[in-house]
C-alpha cells in the first residue's frame, strides 16, 4: 500500500479496506476508541442498516487488501520488466534479482495464513439423562407450553438442541430466531414475554446471579404471564435454581437422571 501508493487502483483499493475495517469495529465504543469517533456510529441508526452485522465489513475488507496485494504484486513484475529493458549490467541485475524475490516472499507471506487448518471440534451438550422420563411420565398434550430452565435464549440454546434430538417438549417456551422483531428493526428476535426474568433465571441456573427475595417474586410473577402446563429444570434439589422452584411448585413430580418436572 505504501510502496505503490501512487497507483490509482492500489490506492483506491487500499483507502476502501481502511474504510471497511473501520465500518467492522461497530457502533460501540472500543478498548481505546470512542464509539462517536468511528464511522458506523453515525450510519448504524439509519432504515436499513440497524440490522446489519458490522463484524462481517471485515470479510469486504478481505477483498479489498486482496486487491492491494494483487495490484502491488502487478506492479512489481512491472518493475521487473522495466529494469530488464534497461540494460543487463550488474546494478540492473541485482535490482531485478530483488524486484522478483521481495514480492514473491511478500506474497507468500500474505496468503500462508489463509492455508485451511482442521477445524477445532467442541463436544456438544448431550441430552439429559432424564431428559424422555420426565415427559414420559408428564403426559403432556402433543401443543402443552413447557418452561425449560434453562429458558432457551441465544446465550442457552441448550434446550432448543435437546427438543430437536427428541421431539420433547412439542411446545416450549422461549427461544429465538434470525428475523425482524414487530414493530422493530432488530435483527435477532426473542419472542418471549418477561423476557429480563427469563434472562435472569438462566443466569441463576449457570451460577452466576444469587437469589433474593425481589427475584423470587419477579419469578412467580413471570410463571402466572407463561402459564406453563409443566416445568422441566435441568438442575437438583440442591441447587439454588432447584431450591427457587420447589418452594414456588412444591415437590417435583418427576426427579431423576438431573431432571426435575413438574406438572401444574
């Protein structure tokens, strides 16, 4: 970018890439960058554009330093070519020895890092053990609303996997899905109601939130809105999300394999 900055196609390229890169930071503010001083802040609020993911300007970015590279590369063997026209004396060698080598090792360098690697598998959570019992021994209709604990969410996505891999619950409370909200221009839409609760319930579950007697209420206020036909909580008797539930539901009809059902 600096060697062939005066190439018209190597410099509009070049001011393309620094432009993307900047887009991709997003809106927010970064580790050492104030959100109002990148450029995304002042277009991410526009029709149109709300929805848009910044991160993926990165990949237009990829292109963008390809054709730098390429560009600069082209000129290079020009150079090359020019110096060949020249003359042959030692000098003019020497600098068309090196015009041909420090782009072909800066090309090499570049593209390296694009050499497929395998990819880094990650175990995927398996479905409970007492997952099928439980809705065995519910009876639920095929259409009866069930809340998972954890609520599936886009941080939990846990239970919307073990529904997929057995066909239990039919309808489960929760979730979420890649479209446009009502009356929104959010990309990602989480259709359920009391929506702070169920995020907080989650966050009690993995451990991360203690419980208080405010929440508790929240809670039991947030199960009279989803009006649940059974509870199904991946958790024991002994923990804190366990120990929340009992005393809202009382004893749970079901209890095995990690698993805790109520019917209501």
């Amino acid at each position: 970018m600096i060697w062939f900055w005066r190439d018209a196609r190597v410099r509009t390229a070049a001011v393309m890439f620094v432009v993307l890169e900047l887009f991709s930071l997003g809106a927010g503010s970064q580790p050492y960058v104030s959100g109002k001083l990148l450029p995304w802040h002042w277009l991410a609020g526009l029709p149109g554009l709300s929805s848009l993911l910044p991160d993926r300007f990165a990949i237009l970015a990829d292109g963008a330093a390809a054709a730098v590279l390429a560009f600069a590369l082209d000129g290079a063997r020009a150079a090359v070519r020019a110096h060949s026209l020249a003359g042959a004396g030692a000098a003019v060698r020497d600098r068309g020895w090196r015009a041909t080598w420090i782009p072909a090792v800066v090309a090499v360098v570049a593209v390296v890092p694009l050499i497929p690697l395998p990819y880094q598998t990650a175990p995927v959570s398996a479905v409970p053990a007492g997952w099928q019992a439980a809705f065995a021994r519910l009876r639920l209709e095929p259409d009866a609303r069930v809340l998972v604990v954890p609520i599936p969410n886009v941080g939990h996505s846990m239970p919307m996997r073990w529904q997929a891999d057995t066909g239990e619950p039919g309808s489960m409370i929760g979730g979420y899905y890649l479209g446009p909200a009502p009356g929104t221009r959010q990309a990602m839409f989480d259709p359920m109601p009391a929506r702070s609760t169920a995020h907080y319930l989650d966050k009690v579950w993995a451990g991360v939130r203690p419980l208080n007697s405010a929440a508790v209420a929240s809670i039991r206020a947030a199960l009279a809105v989803w009006r649940p036909a059974a509870v199904v909580a991946v958790t024991s008797p002994g923990s804190p999300i366990g120990r929340v539930l009992i005393k809202l539901l009382g004893k749970p009809g079901f209890r095995g394999g990690g698993v805790l059902a109520w019917r209501r």
